[in-house]
C-alpha cells in the first residue's frame, strides 16, 4: 500500500503483523503512537514494537492488539 504522506512502516509480516523497529535507551509513547498509526491505517490488527537497545532482546518487545472499532 503507497501512501503519499510519509508514513513507511518497517516490516509486514505475512500481511498481518506490523513490526515497528528501533535502537532507543527507552521507548517513548510517540513510539507507541507510531504504531498504533500504521495499525489504524492499514486495517491491521496486531503490531510488534521491537526496541533493540536492551541487554535482554525480551525486555524490548512491545505487543499491541488493536481492537479494530476502536
């Protein structure tokens, strides 16, 4: 999907998964927001925002299932 507007999501997984990627000491809600952005507007449901400046990769990863009437 083109959207002329500057939003670039980084990876689509099996045209369901919208996986956000950073390297940041914390993840700030405009992080967050990002996500649920791309979520809303593509019509997906689950997203993975994955911080990669963690000493344990699990403590990175940010799970969000977007109620689609929201």
């Amino acid at each position: 999907m083109r959207l002329n507007c500057g939003y670039r999501l980084d990876l689509l997984v099996a045209a369901t998964v919208v996986v956000e990627v950073k390297s940041v000491e914390v993840l700030a809600p405009i992080h967050a927001a990002q996500l649920l952005t791309y979520l809303r507007l593509g019509g997906w449901k689950i997203g993975l925002l994955i911080n990669f400046n963690v000493p344990v990769l699990k403590q990175g990863i940010w799970r969000r299932v977007l109620d689609l009437a929201e």
